[in-house]
C-alpha cells in the first residue's frame, strides 16, 4: 500500500538556532511528506516517545551545539530500547568527518552540513524508504513549481518571487529614504539638546562653587567685639582707675550741668 513517509525534525540540547530545522521541516513537507516538529530544547527520551506516539519513520535531529557525539548515540540507544531502532536516524549540524565515521559506525544515517541542498536531503530520505519498504510502498511526488527555490538557507520550495514594479520600488525607496533622513535628524537633535544641558549644568555647577569660595568684593568681614554691648570696629578705651578726688567732683559737676 502507498503511503507517505512520516518524519520527525527534533531540535535536542540547548541548540537554540531552529532556522535551518525549520527550512529543511518545510522542505520535506513540500516533498510529499508528513512532517512532525519538536520544538527548541527537547531531551533525548522526549524525542524518541514523540517517535514513537506518532510512528514515524525517520527521526532527523538538528545540532549546532556541538554535542553531537553524546546526543545521536542516546537517541539511537533509546530507539532500539523503545523498539524503533529499524527506523532511520539521520540529521545535520557543525559535526566534522571523523565524527560523522564514528556516528556512521554506530547506526546513524548520513548527516547534512552547512549549505547542503534540501533536495539531496530529500533524495535521501526516499531512496532509504523505498529500499526498506518497496518501490510500490511510496506515494507519488507532488509536482514543484519551476525555479523553486530549494538551498538549505535561502528557503524551501517557495518558488519564484515576483519582482515588485519599478513605479513601486522607487516610492518604497523614497519613503525608506526620508524615514531614515528623518530618524537621522531625531537623533542628531537629541544628541545635541543633551550636549547643550551638559554644558550648562556644568557651567552653573562651577560657577557656583567659585561664588561660594570667593568671599564678595568690596566688603570686609566684621569681626566680632570683644565686649559685649559694644560696636564693632571701633576701639574700646581702656578702663582707668575713679579716685576719692574725682569721685567727690562728681556731683558738683552733675549738679553746674542741670542748671
């Protein structure tokens, strides 16, 4: 019986970069497959139990963190352990030639690097599916536009993009041009309001403390008296001594100065 190939794209460790699983899940879609996707930061163990809730046939792994060699060994264990060690085990990522010898030696299929093209991944997957189940067990290949588009990082399968006309690329590079003039000018006025408050906060702040340094000109601090209830700046007389002669001369005196 015909039927389509069921493929798992899982993303495990902490391999947070998912551009190239997602391309290659979408690829492989637009190839005639049902395609399953994990997510970002699935383990080994839920890998394999999605494997094999959705019986797929083909569990593809994406790792760009460079533990390759610990990940695709645990996930071939954990599929002979779950039964679904006959499926195939293949993916891509940053993994050197001898890594990718050892792996082979181990059960893992071929692996994909950087810039590899879509259709060979795709190529791959059919021949290994019709070499284990048949010529008559895979459904037939839908038909792809021409000049689809179909390299791991430029996109997979979209076709052609039709080139916008001319009378609308020039306004769309008049308005990009003046939002950018205008961002430019925005940023050019801020920049220059904060310099100008700078300086004068400065120049405030300085003048400031050279006033508080400086005594006034012109004036001359007072200093305080040294007795009580006399004024400042002027001398004080010095206490002579009030004889018996002098004492009795004072009423007289009193007396002549209020007739």
């Amino acid at each position: 019986m015909q039927r389509k190939i069921r493929v798992l794209v899982g993303k495990p460790g902490l391999d947070g970069h998912d551009r190239g699983a997602k391309v290659v899940a979408a690829a492989l879609r637009d190839a005639g497959m049902e395609v399953i996707y994990t997510g970002l930061h699935q383990t080994p163990e839920q890998i394999v139990e999605a494997a094999v809730q959705e019986d797929v046939d083909v569990v593809a792994l994406s790792i760009l963190s460079g533990a390759h060699m610990r990940l695709f060994p645990e996930v071939i264990e954990l599929m002979r352990q779950r039964g679904v060690g006959d499926r195939l085990l293949t993916g891509g990522g940053i993994i050197p030639p001898e890594d990718v010898e050892t792996l082979a030696k181990l059960g893992v299929g071929r692996l994909f690097g950087p810039g590899s093209s879509t259709q060979d991944i795709a190529r791959y997957i059919r021949e290994w599916f019709v070499g284990v189940h048949g010529e008559g067990s895979l459904a037939p290949l839908p038909v792809q536009p021409a000049g689809a588009q179909t390299d791991l990082f430029e996109g997979a399968a979209h076709g052609p993009r039709p080139s916008p006309a001319p009378a609308k690329l020039d306004a769309h590079h008049a308005r990009t041009a003046k939002s950018a003039a205008r961002s430019r000018a925005s940023k050019a006025a801020k920049q220059r309001t904060g310099k100008a408050a700078k300086q004068a906060a400065k120049s405030r702040a300085g003048r400031t403390a050279k006033q508080a340094a400086k005594p006034r000109a012109g004036k001359t601090p007072k200093r305080k008296p040294a007795v009580r209830g006399a004024k400042p700046g002027r001398a004080l007389k010095r206490a002579r001594p009030v004889t018996r002669a002098k004492a009795a001369k004072r009423p007289a005196k009193r007396a002549a100065r209020r007739r």
